[in-house]
C-alpha cells in the first residue's frame, strides 16, 4: 500500500510532474492528461454513489477502485524491464464489467430512442461520469497512437462507458423508466 505522510512536495511548483517509473513530465502532457481524467471520473462517479441503492453502489465501489488501477496502469509508462512491476488493467477486469452488463441489460426493454440524460439523479450523474470517461478514452486512444498503452486498459474504459450507460437505464428502470429523446420535439 501507499503511505502519504506529506501532502504537498513542491515538486510541481515548476509545472512538471512525477510519472510511476520515476520519469519527471510537464503537467499537460498526454500521459498525465489521460490518467487525471480518469481521476475526474472516479469523482463523478462518487457522486453517483450518493444516490445509489445497494447494488449499483456496489458496482460503483468496484468500479471506482478499478479506475484508480486503470490510473496506476497509465501513469507508468510500459517498459521491457521495469523496476517495479507495474499495475495494469487486466481483461477479468473487463469480463466483470460485461458481465454486470449482459445482467442488467436482460432486464431492460429494447430502446426505441436515444436516452437523455436524467430520471433520477443516480441515473444523471451516471450520465456524466460516462462523459467523462468517454474523454478518458480519447484521450487514452490519442495517447497510444504515440506510445504504448496496454489493450485491456483501453478495453476497459470502453466497456466502462457502455456499463455506465446500462446502470443509468437500470437505475431509471426502477424509478419509472429513461428520459427518451422526441426528434424535433421543440420546433
């Protein structure tokens, strides 16, 4: 485990950061871009959290531990001989997630729509935290087209945005069902 007994180092005062294998990087770069958006949408999804009942909070809480091992995977670069072996994403990972897919999803009525984002404010803020990881993955899949990026995390947060969207139509399901998009409604 982690042991943080100082916060603040000073370190960054000059606009660079540390990356797992030790390599000192400036603060925007894509690396850092990609896992700190990864972290933004483990607070989304947090907040979620505050709404949900005992199940979705349960897929929630493992889903908001993977997303710190999907942090841990990208911010340490892949290396042929590393110091440490590194946290990585792994496909039982992913598998879990299609799995708690295919079981809610089996409850759901086929869409005749597109969703909209809300309902109930777990379902919302579902919504929200799958925006986000759609932006993780852009950015995941910009940075590996420049450097290498392990295939189940990229599996992962892809399937992840999918999970996100089928647990806001399960959510809503048992509150009276989504808020489905009416083409030209408001012309």
């Amino acid at each position: 485990m982690v042991t943080l007994s100082r916060i603040y180092t000073r370190g960054g005062d000059a606009g660079l950061t540390s990356l797992g294998d030790g390599r000192r990087v400036v603060k925007h770069d894509l690396r850092v871009a990609a896992y700190g958006t990864v972290d933004e949408a483990n607070a989304t999804i947090g907040i979620a959290r505050l709404h949900a009942d005992p199940d979705a909070d349960a897929m929630l809480g493992r889903i908001s531990n993977d997303l710190f091992d999907l942090g841990a995977d990208l911010c340490t670069p892949e290396h042929d001989e590393p110091k440490y072996p590194p946290l990585r994403v792994v496909d039982a990972q992913v598998d879990r997630l299609e799995a708690e897919i295919d079981a809610m999803n089996a409850t759901l009525s086929p869409l005749k729509s597109f969703v909209l984002p809300g309902g109930t404010p777990c379902a919302a803020q579902l919504h929200l935290a799958r925006t986000v990881v759609r932006r993780a993955e852009r950015l995941m899949t910009e940075l590996a087209a420049h450097e290498s990026v392990g295939m189940p995390a990229l599996k992962y947060v892809n399937r992840l945005s999918d999970h996100l969207f089928v647990l806001s139509r399960f959510v809503n399901a048992k509150a009276g069902g989504d808020v489905l998009w009416v083409p030209g409604a408001n012309r």
